[in-house]
C-alpha cells in the first residue's frame, strides 16, 4: 500500500494535499470523534486491570509476610508508567497502528504523511497526551472543534491523526453515508 494521496483519488493536484484530506476523503473521518472517546475508555480499563491485580497481590503478600511486603508498593507507579508505555508503544507501534481500544472502533493512527504508526511514536504519543492534559487541563482537547482533521493538540505536536481503518471507510463508501 503506498502512501500518496494522488494514487488514491486520481487527483494530479492531490500531491499539494495532505494525506487524509477529510474533504478528499470524508469516510476517513467520520465519527472519529465520539470512537476515539470510546476507544480511551477501554484503553483505560485495559491498563487498570493489570494495576490492579499488581495492588491486590501486594496486599495479600503484605498479608503473608506480616507487613514486610506491602513494601512493595512503590513499585505500583513505576510499573504503571512502564505498563503503560509499552502497551501503548506496542499497539500503536504494531501492524494495525491502533491500540486494543482503538481495534475495537475501528480507528487507527498514522503519521501525518499516512505512514503507519511506529513503537517510540506509540510511547511518545501516551506521554505527550498526559502530560498536556495535566499540564494544561482537559480543555486542550478542545483543539479538535476548531481544525478539519480533527485532530488534538497531542496529534499537532507529533504529527499524527486518528482515522477510521481501511475497513469502515470502505463501509461507509459502499453505503453512500453521504458521499
């Protein structure tokens, strides 16, 4: 699959686009929104179960060895982060370019030129979004209303957009969802 636009929509002026143009390509964009919300959530839970069995073990330890154990969990944080950074570097790094969450709603994340996902760009991807979001509060994710990509600060600042996968694009053209 290459990634030039011209060889997608038979444009010669093509080439002076972007790659997913939502107005070349509008079925690339539709609903992203509202999925990738729904795609964050179950990404969440999928990094929260393994935390959490982590802490309840820990507890129990702590338990068995009379309290000497529940010095474990300073290692709860930092093994969150890591957790957290190879989950998210591996889904975004690997073959479909999407986290679980993401597979789940058919979105997936290329580079801004529509090359696939790689694994530091995962990891840096999850860091740069939580740290502006703690940083600068939850109304950075705002940025989406005001730019046709719709893409968020995160998304700006590396290069990348969220878009549906070749499948429900294909879907969405095949059933004329207004295109």
């Amino acid at each position: 699959m290459t990634y030039a636009q011209s060889d997608r929509t038979g444009d010669p002026l093509a080439d002076r686009r972007q790659p997913f143009d939502p107005f070349a390509e509008p079925e690339r964009f539709e609903g992203v929104l509202p999925r990738r919300v729904i795609a964050f959530m179950i990404d969440v839970v999928i990094l929260f179960i393994p935390v959490a069995a982590f802490a309840i073990f820990v507890f129990l330890f702590g338990i068995v060895t009379l309290g000497l154990g529940w010095g474990l969990y300073w290692l709860l944080g930092p093994a969150s982060v890591v957790w957290a950074l190879v989950y998210y570097g591996t889904t975004l790094g690997g073959p479909e370019s999407a986290t679980l969450g993401m597979r789940m709603v058919d979105l997936q994340m290329r580079t801004a030129h529509g090359a696939p996902s790689y694994f530091v760009l995962g990891a840096v991807h999850a860091v740069v979004f939580w740290v502006s979001v703690s940083a600068l509060s939850p109304l950075v994710l705002l940025v989406c209303f005001f730019n046709h990509r719709k893409r968020l600060l995160h998304d700006i600042l590396l290069g990348t957009v969220v878009i549906n996968n070749e499948q429900r694009a294909r879907r969405l053209r095949a059933a004329g969802f207004g295109y």
